[in-house]
C-alpha cells in the first residue's frame, strides 16, 4: 500500500516549525518521504489532497480510563473523594466486561474525532479495553489498575495485572503494550510497589500510576510516612523502572529532582485537575527541572471529555497562568507535550511520536478552512490556540486511516451510540 498526501502543511516534529508545502508519502506503514515544496511522482494506491490542511503527529492521550465514558455527567462538581467514594466507586462495582467494551469503544470514537492516535490507559475489565482497542486500530498502552489497600488482596490483584501483561503486551500488530499501574500511593501498601516495579523489570514494561493529585492526599500521606509520595516511591525501587505518573500537581523541588534523574514522566491533566479544584501542576518548573511532560485527559467522567486539543490549549494557558509569565509554555512547546514527549512517555519514541522517514506513519490531518483558523498567520499557533475536533478531517496509525473526510472507518459510531445511551440507564 502506497499513500499520497498532496501539497499539505506538515510539522514534523513542533520544534522545527511548518512546512508550507509539502508531499507526504506512507508506505508499509510508515512515513516514506517528505518532500518539500511538492513534485512527488508515481504511482499511488490512495491520494489524499492536502492543500488548505495541516499534516501533524498523532496526539498522545498519555493518561485516561477509557470507560469511564460511562460516567460522564453523572457525578460533577464534587472534590475528588467525594467524588470517588459517594459517587465514582459504588457506581464501578455494577461494571461489566460488556459495558466496558462497549464505552471503551465510545471512547475511542471521541478519541479518533479529536485526533489522538495513542494513549495510556488504567482500568478494570482490560481484557475489553485491548479488544475495543484492536479492532478500532489506535495504538494503546494498557494496565489493569491494581487497589490492594490490605495484604489478602495484593496477590490476586497483582496476579490478574501480570496475566493482561503477559497475554497483551505486543499485540495488535504490535500496537498494544502492557503496563502495570498500581493505582496510587495512597490505594496501594509498599508491598504491592516492590513487587510490581519487580515484575514490570522482569516484562520490561513501564509503570503507569497516579502521583500528587490533591494537596490533602499529599499532606496526609507525608505525615503518615514522614515523605512525600514521591519519595517514598523512590525508595521502594519504583523509579529503577519508566514510569508515567498522572497529575503530579503538589511536588517539591527535591520531587522534581527525583522524577527527573530517573526520567519519570509527570502527566499533567490540566482539565481534570481543574474541574476538580486540585491545583495546577507546575509545568514550565517541571521542565525546566528536566522532567519529561506529557499531557493526559483523564477519564471523561472527570474530566468531562477526551479532546486532546483542548487539553492542549488548556496546558498552554494554565501553564502560563501557574508561572506568571506569558512566555511559559508556548505553542511549540504546548504542542510536544500532546505529541512527542507522550510517545516518549509511552515508550515508543523511536518508532513514532513524530513526521521523519522511517517512522511509524501515525498523523492527524487537520482543515484550515474553518473562520476560526483564520487569517492562517501562524498554523501551529492556530493548531494550539484555536483550532477545534471538527477540524479533524483524517486520522492515521501505522498508514492505515481510521478517520477520512469525517468518516469513522473502524468503527460503527452509531451502533456504539445507541448501545452506550441504553447500557447507561441502570447506572443513573
Ligand atoms: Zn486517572
């Protein structure tokens, strides 16, 4: 299979800007050429035109809980325990495998119409998640959220997250990898952390968590183990493994020292942080510090919904907000956070996570035709600060489109839709 992108604006990777004009060619999956100006010749399976279109990386969704989509709306305007213990968990214990599959598949048509490409995911049910996820053909980190507050339950918890592992990790093409995610500090005893940053050594697979969310979490958590969480995690071996770490509001200067000699990455989840009143994570610090920064939206049931554009543009603009300087966290910089530096995240930097020949062909083309994006002084400006999911016209992971013109193409929207809206009622 050998694709055209014609006369389309590229950015291959944030940092180096636009190109004007550009002939992309997908072949085998992966990015063949681009070549500058145009003129590209031969023979092609399939031609998309691109003028008046931007071409850029896939986004990166580097922390969500996918099915939670069925709790969207459900339960809003409460601090987060409240919100978990009133509302949230008692609410998880009438899940099944098929309500996950089914509003995992919801999540994934509002990921694909967002333009995101890949994602980290922690949830129950994993089993239907990596089916959702194999057959919609996005590319997907997944864990089973392990909560193991008391002994007995840490064997089976941990047992159950190392047998998803096993059996996902590098299917679908090789587009599924595993992680293991004890759920947070707090939901999880020392025990469980030793243990599971020794399996993810063994399987060679990343830990994906939830670090310094709230203030109070933070402050009860140090007076009970005289150290903050990150701390404490460095001190059970945790960090001798990659680890993605969702939120990361409430850190110390020493924190940041620490996640940044052990390149952990802190997921900043600037919407979902919002809307729960838990702060702003410190992002230009945390750079500066030399930590990776990914962007992540959580579960939309959080966070209200999965757009990663909007996260986008809400890192840019809280970034700003949080270090007093308008210059901090500009669009380029806003723009790596949701591409490369989540692919890193993710483990899969080398192989995609930006435009270069050779790399896994995974893209997002967007219209610049809507007023919105208008006069077009600065596309990657437009893309950060206005540009919206309605102008997603294509959607690709490894070559293949799984958004054209619009059009969903491995997934039956509607029919999702209609199950979504029936299977919700006996949560309400
Ligand atoms: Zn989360």
């Amino acid at each position: 299979m050998r694709s055209l992108i014609r006369g389309v604006a590229v950015i291959r990777r944030p940092e180096e800007g636009v190109i004007p004009k550009a002939d992309v060619i997908i072949e085998s999956r992966r990015y063949a050429a681009v070549i500058e100006g145009g003129g590209a010749e031969g023979e092609f399976d399939r031609v998309i035109e691109g003028e008046g279109r931007l071409l850029v990386p896939g986004l990166v969704n580097a922390h969500t809980h996918l099915a939670m989509t069925l709790f969207r709306g459900l339960a809003d305007d409460l601090p987060l325990m409240r919100w978990l213990e009133e509302k949230i968990w008692p609410a998880e214990r009438k899940l099944t495998g098929e309500d996950v599959y089914w509003f995992s598949l919801l999540g994934l048509v509002e990921m694909i119409r967002c333009g995101t490409t890949a994602f980290a995911d922690m949830y129950f049910f994993m089993e239907e998640v990596a089916a959702a996820v194999e057959e919609a053909k996005l590319r997907a980190l997944l864990s089973y959220g392990i909560i193991a507050t008391s002994e007995e339950r840490i064997d089976s918890e941990l047992k159950r997250a190392e047998a998803f592992a096993r059996r996902w990790d590098g299917k679908a093409e090789g587009r599924i990898r595993a992680a293991l995610s004890p759920h947070a500090p707090y939901t999880c005893g020392p025990e469980v952390w030793r243990q599971a940053a020794q399996l993810a050594r063994e399987l060679k697979i990343p830990i994906h968590t939830h670090l310094a969310e709230t203030a109070e979490e933070v402050e009860r958590f140090t007076a009970q183990h005289g150290k903050s969480p990150a701390l404490w995690l460095e001190g059970l071996g945790v960090f001798a493994v990659p680890v993605l770490a969702a939120h990361c509001v409430h850190l110390s200067e020493k924190d940041m020292e620490i996640l940044a000699a052990h390149g952990v990455t802190a997921v900043h989840c600037p919407s979902s942080n919002a809307k729960l009143a838990c702060g702003i994570a410190p992002v230009a610090e945390l750079l500066a510090a030399g930590v990776n920064v990914a962007l992540g939206t959580d579960g939309a049931g959080s966070a209200g919904d999965l757009d990663m554009l909007e996260e986008m543009r809400w890192a840019a603009l809280l970034g700003k907000l949080k270090a007093g300087d308008p210059e901090a966290v500009p669009a380029p910089q806003a723009l790596s956070l949701a591409t490369w530096r989540g692919a890193q995240a993710l483990g899969g930097l080398k192989e995609w996570g930006t435009i270069e020949e050779g790399k896994r062909a995974d893209g997002v083309l967007l219209s610049l035709e809507a007023a919105h994006l208008q006069p077009g002084h600065s596309p990657l400006s437009d893309l950060v600060y206005a540009a919206h999911s309605s102008d997603v016209v294509g959607v690709f992971v490894d070559g293949r489109p799984l958004l054209l013109e619009g059009e969903l193409l491995t997934i039956d929207e509607e029919r999702v839709r209609a199950e979504c809206r029936a299977r919700a009622r006996k949560y309400r």
